[in-house]
C-alpha cells in the first residue's frame, strides 16, 4: 500500500472517531433539552462513526499497516439554538466527504485499485449522509417553530434503529 495512501487512511481513523465523539456531543446537548428523539438519532450517528472506523482499521491491518492511534480531541461546538448542533453536523459531514474525497485522489494518483474500490463504499455513505444532515435542518426549519410539529419530528427521530454496515473486507 502506498505510504501516503496509509497515512490518510490512518488519520482517518482518528477523525471517525472523533466525529462519534461529536456526535455524542450532539445526543448529551438534546437529551439535556428533553429531546430523546434527537438524542437517539445522534447516539445512533455516533456508533456509525465508530463503525466507519473499525472498517478503515481493520483494513489497513488486513494490508499490512500498522495503525497508530492517536488522542481523541474533545469537541468544541457550544449549542445554544436546537438547531445548532444540525447546522454543525452537516458543515461536519461536508468536512467529512472533503478528507473521504482527498484520500480517494491519492489512492488513483497511486494507482492503488484495491484501496479506490474500498473507498467507493465511503463516497456513497458520505453522499447519503450529507443527504440526512441537511433534510434534518430542512426539517427543523419548517418543523421547529411548532411545539407540537417538534414533538411529532422528535417522535419520528426516536423511532430510528441502529443497523451495522454491510461492507465486506
């Protein structure tokens, strides 16, 4: 595996776990507003994010890297609005897709074919998370005004269930 192309990799690891760390984040400020719905779909983003970690860790072990793990940065948002933590989940999921995109460039410039086919996998869930990222602030902005229309939205939230990804090594 190219050397760079591990190193992305690597530090993406750190970066998936941070984001389940954000999320986390997310889920402690609605939970602490009343919002089980809202808490319950970010708790839910937060095990995804660890889930897309262990997929690039166990990757780079089943091509013979070595992961280095590096420290976890607390996360630094302060909420005050219900909607800031949608506002900061969707700029994060932009963020996000940008370091799947620059690793996906440099295993092509590597000519690293084995490691663009594994990463098809990521574009196609960053496309569908920055889909959900930015229907949930859509939704609170035509939704959250409404006490009772927050209420049914939270409900709806609560009703998600976590699922594992399917993508084999």
């Amino acid at each position: 595996m190219d050397k760079k192309v591990a190193e992305l990799l690597n530090d993406q690891v750190n970066k998936e776990l941070y984001s389940a760390y954000l999320y986390l984040d997310m889920a402690n400020f609605y939970a602490n507003q009343g919002l089980d719905g809202f808490a319950n779909w970010y708790e839910i983003q937060a095990k995804e994010e660890q889930d897309h970690a262990m997929l690039i860790y166990k990757y780079l072990h089943n091509n013979d890297q070595t992961v280095t793990l590096g420290a976890i940065a607390k996360p630094d948002k302060e909420y005050k609005e219900l909607m800031d933590p949608l506002k900061a989940a969707h700029a994060h999921e932009q963020y996000v897709t940008g370091l799947i995109n620059a690793i996906y460039d440099a295993a092509l410039e590597a000519k690293d074919h084995r490691t663009v086919q594994f990463l098809d996998w990521f574009v196609k869930e960053q496309g569908e998370e920055e889909v959900n990222s930015s229907g949930m602030v859509r939704k609170m902005e035509l939704f959250g005004g409404d006490a009772k229309a927050l209420y049914m939205l939270n409900s709806e939230l609560a009703g998600r269930t976590y699922s594992a990804p399917s993508l084999k090594l």
